[in-house]
C-alpha cells in the first residue's frame, strides 16, 4: 500500500543478497507471513521434486574436499532461446542483461535465492564429467570473457576428464559455454571456500557476481534447492527438462549451529528488557529455531545465517528488528571517579585562544 521500507541491511550479510533474504527481513519488520520456496504445483515459489542420486549421464567428484565442501549437478535437455518478457524484465530490474533462456535461468536463480549457478554445455564435456580439482602446473584456461588466463596450483578448478572448463566461484570457460546449438546442459551448483575464491578472483584480476558472492561465504546447504529451483523455472518457461536425478557431493556436511541467548544478558547489552514474546518473534521470523531455557534459549542458527555465530549476533539482531529507537538513551555507569584532565589540554587551548588573537 505504497508503504516505504526503510532499515538497514549490513552489506555483507550474504543471505540479503538474494531475494528470499531481503523477503525474510521485510516479513520480521512488519511481523507478515512469507512464502518460501516449495515443492508442488499451488508454491508460489515453485521447486521441481527432482530425486537425489546417481546419473548416467555425467560423472561428479570432489578432488579437494577442503576447497570445494560440496557440489551438486544434474542434466537437462534444453532448447535455447530468448527468455519470456517477465522474466527479462526482472533480470534487467536487478542490473543484469538477459543472454538466453538457460543462462537467464541461472542468473534468476542467482538473485532469487542467493546461490550462484553455472551452466556446461554438455557436449563439450570430455569424458562427460566434473572434478574439482585443484590447477595443474602452467594450466590455462580461456575465460567467458574471451581472456586467456594463466592459473596457479592452489586455484580451484571444474574440470573434465582432460582440463580445466571453468574457474570455480569465479567465472566459466568459453570452451564448455552454452551456445545457440546446446541441446544438453550440466547444471552446477557448488559451495567453494570463500578464501579460496577471493584470492583466486584478486590475483587473476576477475570480479565477478558470482566471485562477489563465494566470498562473502554463502549457504552450505543450498546447492540442491538452487537446482531444484533452476529446474521448476525452466519447465515453466518451456526452454527444457531435467533428465535423471540431481548428483549431491557433500563428504563433509555442515550442521546448523546452536547457540544460546541469556535473557540477562540481552537486556544488559540492549540497556532494556525484551518482552520473551517479541525476542521469540523476531528471531523465528528471521528463520532462526527458537527453544526455551532456563536462564533465556536455545537457538538454532540455519545455515544460510553463516554470521551468527555468537551469542551477541543473535542479541544484535534482536536490537535491530525491536528498534534501537526503543532503547532509552541513558549514560554508561561510571565504576571509578573520571581522572584529571590532562594539563596538556587547557594549555593547546590557550595557546590556540592567543594565536587566533594574533
């Protein structure tokens, strides 16, 4: 109703970079229901009930579990095209230029859900497989940008059977792109260890959404919501259809934090008692698991929240949603008398005093 939003999201925050995050923000400021991505036909945000397990049709392996934790992929045979006007007109809303339908498909993805995507043209795959790996000495690879970039041992790499086709979090490589003649895709949908895709985007010199994104350090646990998403909006736009199962690699899964808030010392930090009810709101409304305890609670902190990480980030966010304008302004409790003022103080304000004369 022509209402204006206005609160401040901290930039790196990177579950405010996506729709879903800001739709989560909005709905706890204005204590409103949300509608999350979902499988069956009536979700608003539809998500494909596509099965997890093996394909037939591409190979996945993680070489380097410490920089690549996870990663998911899965097969679909597509037609390419323009995308429909909506979701063109969307993509352009968001800064970014529509290219095709299964490249768009990613990049609305991206922005929706917050989880970076890239697309193989299968065909061009050898051995039809992905492995994260790590560079091989004097390796290079020929980015999407049309440069011949030179990669060093510690960088990541998606790579086929025979070389790199991508540099991982950061940019794709021309030899595997998807073009007018694509009839088969390898969709990917990866977590990559943010300091890993940071220095790897600063020493060759590449900037990019996606690398902007890995490096802030995303959700561990949305690569498979991001193909099923990914899937669902291609059948709805017609541009193609998912082949097989989704192919999950996680060796070491993450678990959600937990977390306990103390209801005294939320009041000592905040300078006020929160009623139990609207600390119980704010923190479900964030997407948080909330469970009594005897002295405050016990909170779960989901996985796309990866900067809670304390007790004080939960008392922050509490802070920030209850409204810093309802804390009253109140000096600090002085514990010791103030010390004597520095003699050094009066005697630059004399002297500024007569010089200024002068």
């Amino acid at each position: 109703d022509d209402a204006v939003i206005d609160f401040e999201i901290t930039a790196n925050r990177p579950d405010c970079l996506s729709v879903v995050g800001l739709a989560r923000e909005v709905a706890t400021a204005f204590d409103l229901p949300i509608a999350l991505p979902a499988a069956g036909a009536d979700a608003r945000v539809r998500l494909a009930q596509t099965p997890i397990g093996a394909s037939d049709r591409l190979t996945v392996t993680i070489e380097d579990e410490e920089l690549c934790p996870r990663y998911a992929a899965a097969v679909a045979e597509v037609t390419i095209g323009s995308s429909p006007a909506w979701l063109a007109a969307r993509l352009q809303a968001a800064g970014v230029r529509p290219i095709s339908t299964i490249v768009d498909v990613t990049n609305y993805v991206n922005i929706e859900l917050g989880q970076p995507m890239h697309a193989f043209d299968l065909a061009k795959l050898a051995g039809v497989s992905l492995r994260a790996r790590r560079a091989k000495p004097g390796e290079t690879i020929t980015t999407l940008d049309g440069v011949s970039r030179k990669l060093e041992p510690d960088m990541l790499v998606i790579a086929d059977r025979d070389r790199a086709q991508a540099v991982a979090g950061v940019m794709g490589g021309a030899a595997s792109e998807v073009s007018a003649a694509t009839t088969m895709v390898a969709f990917e949908s990866a977590y990559f260890k943010p300091a890993s895709v940071r220095r790897t985007s600063k020493r060759l010199g590449l900037k990019t959404e996606a690398s902007s994104r890995f490096e802030r350090g995303g959700d561990p646990c949305a690569q498979v919501v991001a193909l099923q998403r990914a899937i669902a909006l291609m059948e709805q736009i017609g541009s193609g259809r998912v082949i097989g199962s989704i192919v999950d690699r996680a060796p070491r899964p993450v678990a959600p934090k937990t977390l306990a808030l103390r209801r005294a010392r939320l009041a000592h930090l905040l300078g006020a008692a929160v009623p139990d009810a609207q600390v119980e709101r704010i923190l479900r409304g964030l997407g948080l698991t909330v469970a009594a305890s005897a002295d405050g609670w016990q909170v779960i902190a989901p996985t796309f929240r990866v900067d809670l990480l304390r007790e004080v980030d939960l008392i922050e966010e509490v802070g920030r949603h209850y409204g810093f304008d309802e804390l009253a302004a109140t000096f600090p409790v002085m514990t010791q008398p103030a010390p004597a003022p520095d003699p050094r103080v009066p005697r630059d304000h004399l002297v500024r005093r007569v010089l200024t004369a002068a």
